[in-house]
C-alpha cells in the first residue's frame, strides 16, 4: 500500500441521549453560534435538546442553510458573527448544515479579498473557527472530516482544510427517526458510494483498508432496506448501524494508504449543480455507468468485489464482475432510487451541458489513474442514459 499519515481527532458521542455531551464540549466563555436549515430540527425535538444543553452558554442562531449550501446564504452569516464575536460554530443537521458551517468558519478568518476564491481557485484555509457537531442525517461523513461542498449560481465546488474539522460530533441514532424515505435513501447510498470510490480502483494490497470497505458495504446492504420498511423503519439498531457506518465510510480511515477514484462524485456535482438532483440521486445513476465503462481499468477490484461483497463464485471473470453490477443496481433500486438519467427525465440533449460545466470546472483528468478525461465522461453519461 501507499504510504501515509493518518488523523482524525473529532471526538465522537454516539448513541441516544448524546445531545447533553454539548454541554461539556463547548467552553463555557465561548460564544456560540448555533447554525441550522430549514427548520426540521424545530419538529423532531432536536432543536430543544440543544437549547437545553446550552442553557449555561451565550449562544445566538443562524438558520436556513439549505440542501446543498448556497454560498450567498452562508455570507449572511458573516454579520452575525462579527456583530456577537462569535468564537465557537455549532451545526445542528446533515451533510448541508454541517458543509455550510465549515465554509462560514474559514470564511470568517480568511486572510484573502473573496471567500468564493477557497472553492473557486483552492485557496488555502489555514484557520478557521472551532466547529461542534450535531448530525441528524447519515450519509456525507462531513461531521468529522475534512471537506465542504459549496454551490454558487450552478456551480457546486468542494473544498479541503484540516481547519474545519469539526473538534466534536454527536451522532444520536434516534434523531434519524424523524428523516423522510427519501433522505434516509439519499444517506445510505451515498455513504455507499463513499466506500466504493476509495474501494474500486487498483490493489495495493491493502488488505485492512479493503477489508474494512467491504465490511462497510455489506452492513449498509443488510441495514439499508430495513431503515425503509414499516416492520424495521423504527429501529434504532438499524438506524445505528447505518449512521456508524456512513462515518466511518468517510472519516479517512479506508481511504489512508489506498488509491482513489472520486470521479462518480465529480460528475455528479454537475448534475447538481445544473439540474438540482439530490446528490445521491446523481450517484446512483453515474456509478453503474462508472462501473460499465472502466470494467478493464478496475477488472481486479470489480471481480474483488463481487466475490467478497455479494458471494458470487459461478460463472466467468466477467459474468462475475455484470451479475456485481446488476445486484448493486437492484441494491439502489431497493433504496427506491434512480439508476438512469431517463429515470429523472434528462437525456442525451443534456449530456453537451453537463461535458461543458466539467470542463470550465477542470475536471478533465478524473479518477484513480487520471483517464477519465472528458471523452470518457461523455461516455459514462451516455452508458447512464
Ligand atoms: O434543512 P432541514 O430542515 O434540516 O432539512 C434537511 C434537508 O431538507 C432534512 N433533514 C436533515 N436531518 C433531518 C431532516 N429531516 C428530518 N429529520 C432529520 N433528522 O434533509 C434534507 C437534506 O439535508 P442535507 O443536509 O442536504 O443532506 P445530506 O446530509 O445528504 O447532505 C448533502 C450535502 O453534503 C454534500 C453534498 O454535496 C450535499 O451538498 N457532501 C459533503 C461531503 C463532505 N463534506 O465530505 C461529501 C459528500 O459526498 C457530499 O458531497
Ligand atoms: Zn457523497
């Protein structure tokens, strides 16, 4: 395997209850900055939890962060905080909540003339506020990693910094009870597919890594569909499992030391960005494409994966390596989610759009090895209609 170096320090509390673990999380002299979105933490009792661990701090609000966080909506934020000091950020929701609360953080100690520059032209982040965590919706990961994914007029572009990973998360199983079909679907396959683009690449031999992803996956395939199903849906070991393993999809542990693709994630930011599909709704449809259409490039991990991940002995290389295919197309399926762009009702006409927005945002060398250049993306969106 690669050499590398490895750290993660944000500090978990996981299980029912953990909420009251702000209490302690938090310094007492801080002045907090409690950022939220569009109010479903006010209806699943979440919101009073945490007003109720707060009781002994100063702490202000800043709602309306929304699904894929909007960049002129995070500016906002900026005046509160200059107008309170505001030390200390903590984010109460999901993947959105949390990314927008990181880029409000570097945004509010960035040395440079426009915060837009940290995602538009990589600018460094060399500091930003102290950010807790509240998760309420499994599936990004963000709440103890590094990254951020910001949109600004159609433009949806990620960014890293060491700076904002959040020093604590509470994971609480039970404040997942309240999602949607709809987002629990969202959450269990895009954590899913966090997995397989530090997964399905090329063997270095990293035996722990591969293991531990294809341990990931099989949980998520065995926990997914019961999180849907009336007899199962209120589980809290179902939903447990489910939220453990979208951190530790994305927490920087399987992917230290192993090669990366990351190419359905960039293709998918671009239907975001131009059509607003759910982000895990754009993966499901680009990763059976991906799989199609970089079957030789990922021969020995695809045929890996269909042997470890779904048990298949019978049949040839590359019998094995179509049946993974299928069995991990019905999997998304089963999570009522779409595996097509006609499925959401775009086409070929859309594909010259979606070419043209990689393009002006350099995604042009793509995936493990660098070849997915923009010919090949035409031809994952092509196989994906
Ligand atoms: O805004 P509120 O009212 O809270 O409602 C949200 C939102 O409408 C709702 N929700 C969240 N928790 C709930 C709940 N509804 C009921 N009960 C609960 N407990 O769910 C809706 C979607 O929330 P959102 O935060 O947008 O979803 P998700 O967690 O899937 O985050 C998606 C965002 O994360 C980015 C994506 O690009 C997208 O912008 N990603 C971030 C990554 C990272 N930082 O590492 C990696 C990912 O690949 C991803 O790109
Ligand atoms: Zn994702």
């Amino acid at each position: 395997m690669f050499n590398f170096s490895f750290e993660n320090q944000t500090r978990i509390h996981f299980g029912e209850g953990q909420i009251t673990a702000i209490t302690n999380e938090i310094p007492t002299d801080a002045k907090v900055l409690v950022v939220y979105g569009g109010g479903s933490i006010k209806n699943n009792g979440v919101y009073d939890q945490v007003v109720s661990a707060l009781q002994d701090h100063r702490w202000f609000e800043f709602s309306g962060v929304e699904p894929n966080p909007n960049y002129d909506t995070l500016m906002k934020a900026q005046a509160v905080i200059k107008e309170h000091a505001i030390d200390y950020l903590l984010a109460v929701g999901g993947g959105s909540v949390v990314d927008g609360t990181k880029f409000i953080a570097a945004a509010a100690l960035f040395a440079g003339d426009d915060p837009w520059d940290i995602v538009a032209k990589q600018q460094k982040v060399e500091s930003a506020l102290p950010i807790g965590v509240v998760l309420t919706l499994p599936a990004t990961g963000s709440e103890t990693n590094i990254g951020s994914v910001v949109t600004r007029d159609g433009h949806k572009l990620p960014f890293m910094s060491p700076a904002v990973r959040p020093q604590f998360a509470v994971l609480d199983p039970a404040v997942t009870l309240s999602l949607s079909d709809r987002q629990i679907s969202n959450g269990v396959v895009d954590a899913f597919i966090h997995i397989m683009e530090q997964y399905l690449t090329y063997d270095v031999n990293g035996k722990v890594q591969d293991r531990f992803a294809e341990g990931l996956l099989q949980t998520l395939i065995e926990e997914g569909p019961k999180a849907l199903l009336a007899e199962s849906k209120d589980n809290l070991d179902v939903r447990a499992n489910i939220m453990w393993s979208a951190t530790m999809a994305l927490n920087g542990l399987i992917g230290a030391g192993v090669a990366q693709d990351w190419s359905t994630h960039m293709i998918g930011h671009e239907l975001t960005g131009t059509y607003g599909i759910d982000h895990a709704r754009t993966l499901s449809i680009v990763l059976p494409a991906v799989m199609k259409v970089r079957q030789e490039a990922k021969h020995g991990k695809l045929l890996q994966y269909a042997q470890r991940v779904w048990h298949i002995t019978q049949g040839s290389e590359e019998q094995q390596i179509a049946q993974a295919i299928k069995l991990t197309e019905e999997f998304f399926q089963r999570m009522a989610m779409p595996i097509r762009l006609s499925d959401i009702e775009l086409g070929k006409s859309d594909i010259d759009i979606l070419i043209s927005k990689l393009e002006l945002h350099g995604m042009v060398a793509l995936g493990e090895k660098q070849q997915i250049t923009l010919a090949v993306s035409r031809q994952i969106l092509e196989q994906a209609l």
